[in-house]
C-alpha cells in the first residue's frame, strides 16, 4: 500500500485496529485524498490504536500476538518503528483468596488528563483496569477495581459477557478534574470515581435490564459503550445492552440517573446497538449505528440496510443517515470502538464494519463513501488532526 508521511502539513490521520493488523489513513483536512499506511503488526489482533493528543506523535497500539501473548505497543514516529511495553498490563497475584486471572487481551487505550503529561488508562478482557505514568512504557493495576471482591463478582466469571470476552471499556477522563474517572464493563455496569480510581461507586440507576433480570444486581447491566460531551462534560450519553440513554449532571451530586432516550428510534429498528459518537462542539448531537438486537442478536445491521441515526436535541428525536450507504443485502455491523467524528468546522463521522470496510460520512453524516475496503474485521476506528 502507499505509504503517507508526515510534515507535509496540517491533516488527519484515521487509526485503524484490526483482527490481522493496523492501518493509518492519512488525509487532507478537505478529505479529499487519503493515503494508507500499513499494515502494522500484520497478522496480530489489534484491538485499539490511539495518538496522544498531549503531545501529537505517540500512538499505542493494544495488540495480542502470537508469541508475545497481550502487549503494549509504543511509537514516537507515527508508527515507522514500534517498541514493545517493557511491562504490559497484567495482574498481580490475587487477594482475599480470589481465583488468579490472566489478561487475555488489551481491549481500551485512553489517554490520562492533559495535566498528566505521559498518564495512559487501558481497559482489559477479562475486565481490569490498568494505568501508566511513564507514557505507556510500564503499566500497574488498580487494586481497587481488580482485586475487589465486590467487583469481582459483579464481572462474572470469564466464560461471561460478550462473545469474544467480557471486556472494561469506555475508561473516561473527566476534563475538568483528573481525580474523576469512569468505566464501564460488559457485563458489570458503569463505575465512577472521585479520587483518582482509590474508591468507586456505581452509576446504574435508571438503566434497564434484559427481561427477567433484577436492575437492582449490577452484574446484570451490560453497557456498550460510554461517552462524555467534549463541550458539556456533565453529559454523558451511552449505547446500551438495552437501548440509548442520556445522564445530565456527571459529577454533580444529582447527576446519578440515565435516561433512556432511544425510545424515538424507528421500532422495526430498535435502540440496540455498540457505537456511540458525540459531536465535538454541540451536546445535543450525538450519533449510533443500530443492529439487529432481536431474537438470537444476529448482530448484523437491521434487515441488511445499514444506517448511522442522528439526534440533534438530546435524544427526543432521531434521523436516519443512509445515503451512500448499501440498500440492501448488506449484513455487517459496526463494533463499540469502531465509530467517531473529527473536529473540523463540519464534522465527518468514520466507521469501520466487520466485513473490512472504512467509511466516511461527509457534513455530519449526511453523505456516506468508502475510504478502503477488503480490511480485516475492524475493531477500532480513531481520527486526530496533525500540526
């Protein structure tokens, strides 16, 4: 493939994570043009590739290989070469006679407050949460999260959760106070923290259940994927086991409940899906990608017609965006980490599908093209704009 450099300018790069490898896109900030940069890692899972936007060049890669096992990979080059974690994240021998567990695979890359220069927060399957303060070089548990009998319990055992493992996820740094952090797991519920992840508390209330179940017992939530409004911190929207909600006040001593705002998509659609991507500037636009969530979960779009819905006023109503887009026979879907936007006056979205394929959604979503196709399965999609 054709290989793109930097230094020619202010543009966008586009990180890809895949079941056999890597990719960067880079392109012009009209989005023009893109030229692709991969694979790395040719033939590993890569489950997450973020750029640090602390200081613009280092990316880490959340990769399981062959024969390192789960690791951590770290460039300062825009990936022409990688080095190896000299510590990946792992578990340290169990406490209060819990079962030993072993990380099966970095699922969750997130970079530390901007006051924290070279702090890093990954999330792990089975679920675990790990932090690095030397830029991602070396990576310690927290013991309050993984070594928690209460916690424990609430994870299940590891034959639980999503079908290619349970997993914790959408780790989320509060902008306004380093010390406030959040997480979610499937299965297990959202947790939030106040002191820097020292002591937890659960943030479920108003989230529904599958039928049968009692809401009351977190190991029963299963959230897909958190998001905080980059303009309205306080807002948290979130893709849900059971639907779309909304939690106003995050970090405010009122701001504990959801509300299930997806209740105004299309019924043959539903409100089940993974994704979900919030606008950089506007926190009453945000935007999902629906699958089919009925009988067996096929997970597959809904009657093969793919679509991104939008929500221009904080969920009450929902537009679907397909142009573009295939009309039919087309069965793929979009995974949790797999959907985002860019920052630019106008928003693109990006997505990735299980069948391999990179598109773009021009003006918000409103105009749907193909950016690569015949990828590997892709697991995440990230977009930053370079200096």
């Amino acid at each position: 493939m054709k290989r793109s450099t930097t230094g020619a300018g202010k543009h966008l790069i586009v990180l890809v994570a895949t079941r056999k490898g890597a990719w960067l896109f880079h392109g012009d900030t009209k989005r023009k043009t893109w030229a692709a940069d991969g694979p790395h890692f040719l033939g590993h899972n890569i489950s997450h590739v973020q750029l640090d936007p602390r200081d613009g060049r280092t990316l880490l890669a959340a990769a399981k290989t062959g024969h390192l096992g789960p690791t951590i990979f770290r460039s300062t080059d825009f990936g022409k070469r990688w080095k190896e974690a000299k510590q990946p994240p792992a578990f340290a021998k169990p406490t209060n006679s819990l079962p030993a567990r072993s990380v099966d695979h970095t699922f969750w890359l997130t970079p530390g407050h901007a006051s924290e220069r070279d702090t890093w927060y990954a999330g792990t399957s089975p679920q675990g949460l790990f932090r690095s303060e030397d830029g991602g070089v070396t990576w310690a548990p927290l013991p309050a999260v993984n070594d928690d009998p209460q916690f424990r319990e609430w994870m299940g055992t590891v034959q639980d959760g999503t079908p290619d493992g349970p997993k914790l996820h959408s780790v989320i740094v509060d902008p306004r106070d380093a010390s406030h952090l959040l997480f979610a797991m499937s299965g297990g519920g959202v947790h939030e923290s106040r002191d820097a992840g020292r002591g937890w508390a659960t943030l479920i209330k108003g989230l529904e259940v599958v039928e049968g179940f009692d809401a009351a017992n977190v190991s029963f939530h299963d959230p897909h994927c958190v998001r905080l409004c980059p303009s309205q911190p306080e807002r948290l929207y979130q893709q849900n086991h059971c639907g779309i909600y909304r939690l106003d006040g995050f970090g405010n001593a009122t701001g504990d409940a959801w509300q299930r705002i997806g209740r105004k998509m299309p019924k043959r659609v539903g409100d089940i899906g993974f994704p979900m991507v919030v606008h950089p500037r506007d926190a009453d636009t945000a935007w999902v990608f629906p699958m089919d969530g009925t009988t067996v979960w096929p997970r597959t779009s809904p009657d093969g017609r793919p679509a991104a819905y939008v929500t221009r006023n904080a969920g009450r109503t929902w537009q679907r965006l397909d142009e573009g887009l295939p009309e039919g026979q087309a069965w793929w879907t979009v995974k949790r980490q797999a959907m985002t936007a860019d920052a630019q006056a106008t928003p693109a979205l990006y997505l990735g599908t299980t069948s391999g394929e990179l598109w773009i959604g021009r003006d918000e979503g409103a105009r749907w093209s193909n950016i690569a196709r015949h990828l590997p399965e892709i697991y995440a999609v990230e977009v930053a704009e370079l200096a």
